[in-house]
C-alpha cells in the first residue's frame, strides 16, 4: 500500500503518511521498535507540511510515536510526543471530548510512569477524569483510566488513603461485564497496597487474596507482596 500511494499520490502526500502510520503499527505489533518510530517520524513530517499543525491524523501519529518512545525507555521524548498529541487534539477538538481526555492521560501517564514524576501527573489525571465524567458518566470503562492513574499517582507520592476513593471506583467498573479481567487485576494490585498503606488492612487483604487468584488465572509471574498479603 505504501508503493502504491508514493506512486500515485507522492511521496509526500497525506494519504502515503497514513500508510506509514500502519505500517508502524504493524512494526511495533512485532516489537521493531525502530522501524515504528522511523515510520511514525516520517508520517508526521509529511502531515506537518501538508496539513500543519492541527490536523487530527497528526494527533494520532504523535500519540503512536509517545507509545513507542515509551517502550523503548525514552521517557523524555516519549512525554514530548505525547505533549505534542495533546497540544494538536486542543485545537481541533471541543475541550469536552472523550478524545481530548485520552491525550491528556497519556501525558500524565508519561511523567508518572516513565519520568516518575507522579505530583506532576496528577492534574492531568484530574483534568481528564471531570471531562470522561461528564460526557461519558460515572460507570464508563474509559473512565477507570483516569482513576486508575489518579489513584497510582497518589500511591507514589506516599499519599495511600488519598487514592483508595479513586481505585475503588475504578476497580469496580474494571471488575463489571465485558472488561479485560487484566486491567481490574492490575487495578486490585494497586488498590490493595493503598488499602493496606491506608491501614485497612482487613479490605486490603480481601483485595490481595482476589487480585493473587486473578494473577494467577491470567498466568502473570508470581507478585511477592500478593504471596506475604493476599493469604
């Protein structure tokens, strides 16, 4: 596909960008990290030319490239990809949109899980939690999210009772009907050592015992703080 578009729409048309955007997604499915970014890079200079600064497809690449960066350990760049995303989706989309969100908490998932930098990550959160609130309601899956990460944050900031609020509500629209059964593991995992750091030690055990059993139906690795608190 990539061929045929440089042949019969240029190199440096939008419609050969897109297809180096799939190709990326391809390269990356397949762990070529490298391949990715390169492909992403080129796709963006060629919208950035075409289209400038604010066209939706743009977004998306940047946002693609964030993801790669990440898995690659770059967390400096991978933040100013997605900052970049972030800085395009404000200026096509309506501040309320799902979509808007979703940029938002990539950068705060950058500094909080790549830069370890989660008070900085926490406005990002919350910003992104009252737009999902608000157009998509209090049970939405997308919206565990930005509780999720809220709750995380203040974990590691050393502040556990502050998230157990946020990881409540997100592990129990994670543990509903039709949701991927890793992510309520994961958010049990997080949800029970801020239970436990909170001093509930009784709810953070009974979340310990649920989230080890999960881990294990879902073949992860062995987690030493579930085996000592999940008994």
């Amino acid at each position: 596909a990539l061929a045929i578009n440089e042949r019969v729409s240029g190199p440096q048309h939008p419609d050969t960008a897109n297809s180096l955007g799939r190709l990326a997604v391809t390269a990356k499915q397949q762990q070529r990290l490298d391949e990715a970014a390169g492909y992403l890079r080129r796709a963006i200079d060629i919208l950035t030319a075409a289209e400038g600064d604010s066209s939706p497809s743009l977004a998306t690449m940047w946002a693609n490239l964030g993801v790669v960066l990440g898995e690659q350990d770059k967390g400096a760049e991978a933040l100013a990809a997605y900052e970049k995303a972030l800085a395009v989706r404000e200026q096509v989309l309506p501040p309320d949109h799902p979509d808007l969100a979703s940029s938002i908490m990539n950068v705060g998932i950058a500094l909080q899980e790549n830069l370890g930098r989660p008070a900085d990550a926490v406005p990002y959160f919350e910003r992104a939690k009252a737009i999902l609130e608000k157009k998509l309601g209090p049970d939405h899956p997308t919206l565990a999210f930005a509780l999720h990460g809220l709750g995380s944050a203040r974990l590691d900031m050393g502040q556990p009772a502050a998230g157990v609020a946020e990881l409540e509500h997100a592990y129990r629209i994670r543990r509903g009907p039709g949701v991927d059964p890793g992510l309520a593991a994961n958010t049990g995992y997080v949800l029970a050592r801020a239970l436990w750091g909170s001093g509930d030690r009784k709810r953070g055990s009974e979340v310990a015992r649920t989230t080890r059993k999960a881990f294990e139906a879902l073949g992860y690795p062995k987690d030493d703080w579930l085996e000592a608190h999940g008994k």
